[in-house]
C-alpha cells in the first residue's frame, strides 16, 4: 500500500487540504488581470495553492507562465524563461519561434524546442548593456505580453513564486520599474507569492515602496485542524489504524500546524504503523516517531547550533521553551541575562537565517523557531544539560 501522505515540493492539486478560498482568490486574479501578492512563512503550502490555482483552469482557454524567481541567477535568465513559457501557448513547436518573435520584437528572441523534455531554449538578440540595470529587459517583455494578451482579447496570467528574489537579482530600481509597468496592465493578472514575510509586507504597505497598494494581499496561515485531521484519520484506517483526538493534538502540537511538517510527521509515522502493524496511534507513539526525526536531522542541527553565538543561543533556546512573545521586556533580559541592544540584534540575525520566524498574534509580535524539530533538538539538548 502506498504512503498517503506526501512532503514532495508541492502536494498535488488532488492531495490538497482545505485551501478552497486561497485557490479561488488565485484563479480570480489570473484570469480578470488582478494583482495579488500571496504572503506566507516557508513551508505552509504556497506553491501548492498555485499549482492546484493554475491546474483548476481550464486548460484549452487558460493562459499562465508559471515561475518560480529563485531558480533563475539574472533578470536576464529571467526574461529568458519568461518567453520560454509564453512560447508554450503555441499550438506546436514550429509556430512557437514565429510567435515569441512576433510577441516580443523588441528582444529579438530566438527559439529552439527540446522534444526530449518539451521545453524551449530561447536566445535574446538584445542584451542588457552591462552599464544599464538589467531591469529595463523585464518590464519590456512584461508589457510586450500586456499587448499581445489585448491584441488576443485574452487575459494572461504571470506567477512569479518566491517573489521577494527579484530584488536580489534586480536591484532596488526593479521595484519601481515593475510597478510603473504592472499598474498600467489591463490584461495580465500577477500572482507574486513569496515566504520572506516581514520583506514582502513592507514592499506592500509601507508607502515609501513602490508597490504600496498595487494588489491586494493574500495571507497564508495554517491548515484548520479539523480538515487536516480527518486527512490523517482516513490515511491511517487504510491501516486498520485508528488515530484518537489526543494523538491528534500532540502531532499539530508538536508540528505547531506547520503543514510540511505535519505530513512529514504523519508520513514517518504511518511506516511505522505499517512495518509494526499498528492498531491504534497513541500521543506517546506520535512523540516516539517525532523524536526519531530529530535524531535523525541530529548532526545538521548540531552544525546549527554551534555557529550561533552565546546570546543567539540564549534567545533560541527560550523561544523553544515557551517564552515567544515580550522577548525585550525587562523581565525577560533579566531572567535571559539579555541587554535590549543584544536582543535585537539576536533576533534580526536569526530572522535573516531562517532559524527564528516573526509573526502577530493578535497585537503582539511573536517569534518561532521555523523549524519545529529543530526545537524538539533545542529542548533535548538544554534538557540533557540539565541532567
Ligand atoms: N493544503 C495542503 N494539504 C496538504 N499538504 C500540504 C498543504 N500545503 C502544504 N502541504 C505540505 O507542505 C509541503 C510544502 O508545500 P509547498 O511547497 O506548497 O509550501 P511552500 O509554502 O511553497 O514552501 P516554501 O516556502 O518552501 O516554498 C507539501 O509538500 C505538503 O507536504
Ligand atoms: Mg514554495
């Protein structure tokens, strides 16, 4: 029998959990010219929205280019797989060279098609001149799409996942330069989804920003318990296994609802179910697999935790053990032996590592370790100091 949980890149659209309105809201702004930014911490399902979005249209009329910024290493590289994608609208490979060509006259593009993997190999006759920011490339082929897609009468959709890389790749000036171009698009709808969340919030609200108010903002928050349990209760009965309400409290517990992570957990734990013949899924045996993944992941987080200094190590091992929010109250530089400057600076390097996450819950910030078994290691490891 197979393992009905999955922790592949993306799940696919029909392994989806809930998600209904964020899909909705996707194929919306694709389809009618929106513009959407998709926010949300690393791991909690954002590309699989987009796909499932994407995969729901209807395939003879949709028209979406699909990217993901972080694997490309220029804008050049960029615009390259952005006409690569366009170049797919074709009917077949032999009209994909004359359309791009018609498309985007002004990049010259050339085009070569691999049957062997159906993609396209595309060349740009024009090339950025290396004294000029390479952005001015990107916001020609973007507008050059926006009147193809009116001259079509057919809105285009543009995903560009991992969003907040553009500004590695493009400089400080992409910014204004996208949003002088996107603002003005009538019949393109832009998805920009990205997990790098006190980043992409700032892009969107703070006023000094280009893309102050551009589109609206969709947040991604967890799964609903209720709708990820019955998942889990029914992947199990597949093993005569039955999982009670308590085991299913310590797995989010222990997970703190991070999706990855939850079917990570759950996906460990039903090959056990199955090697062991498991009739029923106790909180203990739920706490038993979650320890064995972090002895698993034991020698990286190990490295982890010996690159950080003494006070990094201070605010990690507290957050772990409960104490998430009010992190530079007095109270708590007192009993951490913290001063206010050597917090901050803890928490803003460990935020930039990804080690730490920030998020508001309710009117108070609160961190996270973003990698639930790395604090199942930290408590481990200040327990066994104690002993
Ligand atoms: N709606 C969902 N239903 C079931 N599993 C999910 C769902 N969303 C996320 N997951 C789990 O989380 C994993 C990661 O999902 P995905 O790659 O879509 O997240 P992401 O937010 O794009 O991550 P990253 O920040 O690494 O790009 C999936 O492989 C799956 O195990
Ligand atoms: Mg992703």
């Amino acid at each position: 029998m197979d393992n009905p949980f999955s922790i592949e890149y993306a799940v696919a659209p029909h392994q989806l959990i809930d998600r209904e309105e964020e899909v909705r809201q996707v194929k919306q702004a694709l389809t009618q010219a929106g513009k959407l930014f998709m926010i949300g911490p690393r791991r909690f399902g954002k590309t699989s929205i987009l796909i499932a979005a994407e995969e729901a249209l209807p395939k003879r009329r949709a028209r979406v280019i699909h990217l993901n910024v972080q694997s490309f290493t220029s804008i050049e590289q960029l615009v390259r797989g952005l006409i690569a994608a366009t170049a797919k609208f074709a009917p077949n490979a032999q009209q994909a060279a004359r359309m791009v060509k018609d498309i985007f006259t002004s990049l010259q593009p050339g085009v070569t098609y691999n049957p062997e993997k159906s993609t396209f190999q595309v060349t740009l006759g024009v090339k950025s001149r290396p004294e000029e920011q390479p952005a001015p490339l990107l916001v020609e082929a973007l507008n050059q799409i926006e009147e193809y897609a009116q001259a079509a009468k057919y809105t285009i959709g543009v995903i560009l996942d991992e969003f907040q890389e553009i500004l590695k790749l493009g400089g400080p000036e992409i910014e204004n330069q996208l949003r002088s171009a996107v603002q003005l698009h009538r019949h393109v709808g832009y998805v920009f989804a990205g997990s790098e969340t006190s980043l992409l919030q700032d892009m969107i609200n703070n006023p000094a920003r280009p893309f102050y108010r551009l589109g609206l903002p969709l947040f991604i928050k967890s799964i609903p318990r209720p709708d990820f349990a019955s998942a889990i209760v029914q992947g199990f009965a597949g093993l005569g296994c039955v999982v009670p309400d308590a085991a299913l409290t310590t797995l989010f517990e222990l997970t703190e609802d991070v999706p990855y992570y939850v079917q990570l957990l759950a996906k460990t734990a039903w090959d056990r179910a199955e090697q062991q013949s498991w009739r029923e899924l106790t909180p203990s045996l739920v706490a038993e697999v979650f320890q064995s993944l972090v002895q698993l992941f034991d020698p990286i987080y190990a490295n982890q935790w010996v690159g950080q200094t003494t006070n990094q190590r201070k605010v990690l091992s507290a957050i772990a053990q409960g104490h998430t929010q009010k992190l530079t109250s007095q109270q708590f530089l007192r009993a951490f032996d913290l001063s206010s400057g050597t917090i901050h600076k803890a928490l803003q390097s460990l935020e930039s590592v990804h080690l730490l996450r920030r998020e508001v819950a309710g009117t108070e910030i609160q961190y996270r370790l973003e990698d639930p078994l790395f604090k199942g290691w930290v408590l481990r490891f200040v327990q066994d100091q104690r002993d």
